[in-house]
C-alpha cells in the first residue's frame, strides 16, 4: 500500500511507470458489470459484490472520496501489483528517500516487475546500504485516475480487502507532499477505523474482537521492533570502529529478531515478518515498520479527541497537513492510546 508516481528520475524508470500505469487503467471493467454477467465466476462474483459494499461504506460512512476508484475491476495475472524497494545506510535506520515531482520524496521506490525492483535493490546494497523489497498489492494515483479494484487485492482475506480499499481512498483524501510517515500513518488510522465500523455495522462482534485483539498484537510487536530500531540508532550515535560497529548491529538486529519470534511462540500467531526474520532483520526493515506505523497512536488519538467523528478528524488532519511539519512530528511524538 502507499502511493506511486508516474515521474522518476531516469528514462527508464518513467518508461516501466507509465507503462505499469498504462496496462492497469487498460484493464478496468466496471464491477456492476462484472457482477450482472452470467460468465463471471462465482467466487470472484462474490468477492466483488463484497468489494462493491465496502466501496459504498466508505463514501457513505467514512466520508471517503466518492468517485470512480474502486468501482472498475483489473486483472493483472501476478501476485503484486508493484514491488516497492526500501534501503537505509549501513549505520542509519533513516530510510533513503527518492523525489519526484508529483509526491515529492517519498521513503519508498515502486517497480511494475520484481525483476526491475530487485535489480535496483541490489546494486543498493553494492553500495553498502540495506534493503528490503516488498511485494504491494494497491497502491494510490492521489485521484489522478479512477483507481482499480485489482486481482492482487483478492489474494487477501475480505476484512484486509475492505481495509486496502479505505487506506488507498484515504490517500485521495489527505496527502502531504514528502512527508511519508505521515501520510502512511493517516491512512493506516483511516484503514483501522473504517475495518472496525464496517464489521459493527454487519453485527460481526466477534470477528470484530478478533480483530481488536490482532490489533493489540501488532502493537507489541511494533513495540518490539521499536525497540530494536530505538537500541540501533543510539548505537549508529557512537564512534565506534566500522568492524566493532558491524559486530553490535549484528547482535542487536539478532536480538530484535529473537524477540519478534519469541512473542510470535507465545501468543500462537504468525505475525507476517517471518519471511524478514528468515532472510536476516536489517535497518530497511524497521525503517519500512516506522514509516508505516509509528505516527499511528497520535492519529489514533487526535481521532478520539473529535469522539470519532470522522469529518471533523479529517478536519484536523487537513490543518496539520498544511501547517508546519514540526507540528506534525509533534503528533507522532505524542502517547497512544494502548
């Protein structure tokens, strides 16, 4: 999830981004229509006429965007729609960040084929730095084209369906030119909110305790690699001998890993960073965590103070959006709800 610019910095990424783009908006079918056809195949009949639900709960009780995205359907026959390449120096867990002219920087780049992505990736790491490459399965055009519902969206559970599409159309709603913690945190408030009201409004109680109880998980294991990411940082402060420095950040990243497991083995879950815990935690990964979630308790919170009211939270967002960014860090700094 996040967003993805058509503009980049060389020939060749422009060209595989407007291609991307291209074959995406080739590909829309409108989903009444999809649904009304006798030779469109039950489950995925069923699939969209659930998406087509939560696309209407969206507008019209999360006052998301109500426009054309997310009422056409692409199938794009992969398993990502785009995969995004995060890196970080060798002793920072600030992430590289790359501009472009729509977005501004942004802490992420996306690529239409893994192949492109991991490519770029590794000359990366030929230069030293940490990555990770990460397989997405919507990303935002900002309401500049009627975004697709995409087959990369079905290959999930019906709730994270339902959640992609409030964090994409949160996008539409609010966006700070280079301020991705920000805007990522927005949305995931938006996407979290609007999963919890979509399940109460179907009177799925338990599936909505299920929910908040994941929800409490991933937040200590956030907290977990938090943590870590808090320990290296400090650590990255020192002057220490490259050689030395290397040895600490290895046993930190080790012990960070461990912890992640360790809560996984106690609570019975597979928290979904196994496939990072197994190819070895570096500084890509957690700063991939921070830009996702560590402005969320205070987005989380400034919501609760408007008693949730979700037009007057926008309200506020809409002003910290555009005043000035130390305010906004001011709101990530901020305690959390627990």
């Amino acid at each position: 999830m996040g967003v993805f610019s058509l503009s980049g910095c060389s020939a060749g990424y422009l060209l595989q981004a407007g291609h991307g783009q291209w074959q995406l908006l080739r590909a829309r079918t409108p989903i009444d229509r999809l649904i009304a056809s006798d030779s469109t195949e039950a489950t995925l009949k069923s699939r969209l006429e659930l998406a087509r639900a939560a696309r209407e709960f969206a507008s019209r009780e999360l006052a998301l965007p109500d426009n054309r995205s997310y009422r056409s359907y692409s199938a794009l026959a992969r398993s990502y729609v785009v995969w995004n390449v995060v890196a970080a120096p060798e002793f920072s867990v600030a992430p590289q960040r790359w501009w472009f002219p729509i977005t501004g920087s942004i802490a992420y780049r996306g690529y239409f084929r893994e192949a492109d992505a991991r490519r770029f990736a590794a000359a990366l790491a030929a230069r030293g730095y940490d990555t990770c490459v990460g397989g997405v399965s919507a990303y935002s055009t900002l309401g500049r084209f009627a975004d697709p519902l995409l087959d990369t969206m079905l290959r999930y559970g019906d709730l994270q369906l339902a959640g992609t599409m409030f964090h994409e159309l949160a996008h539409q709603l609010v966006y700070v030119k280079s301020d991705s913690e920000f805007n990522e945190a927005f949305a995931m408030s938006v996407e979290r909110a609007g999963v919890a009201r979509w399940l109460a409004s179907r009177g799925q109680g338990a599936e909505l305790a299920a929910y908040r109880e994941r929800a409490q998980q991933q937040a200590q294991l956030l907290r977990l690699l938090a943590g870590g990411r808090a320990q290296l940082a400090v650590l990255y402060g020192t002057a220490l001998p490259v050689v030395e420095m290397r040895q600490r950040k290895q046993a930190l990243l080790e012990v960070t890993a461990k912890a992640v497991r360790d809560y996984d083995r106690q609570q019975g879950i597979r928290s979904g960073y196994e496939d990072w815990l197994d190819a070895g935690l570096n500084n890509a990964h957690l700063a991939s965590v921070a830009t996702y979630f560590d402005c969320v308790p205070g987005f989380e919170r400034l919501l609760e103070q408007q008693g949730g009211d979700l037009p007057a939270y926008y309200a506020q967002v809409r002003a910290l959006a555009r005043g000035p960014a130390a305010a906004r860090r001011a709101l990530c700094a901020r305690p959390g709800p627990r």
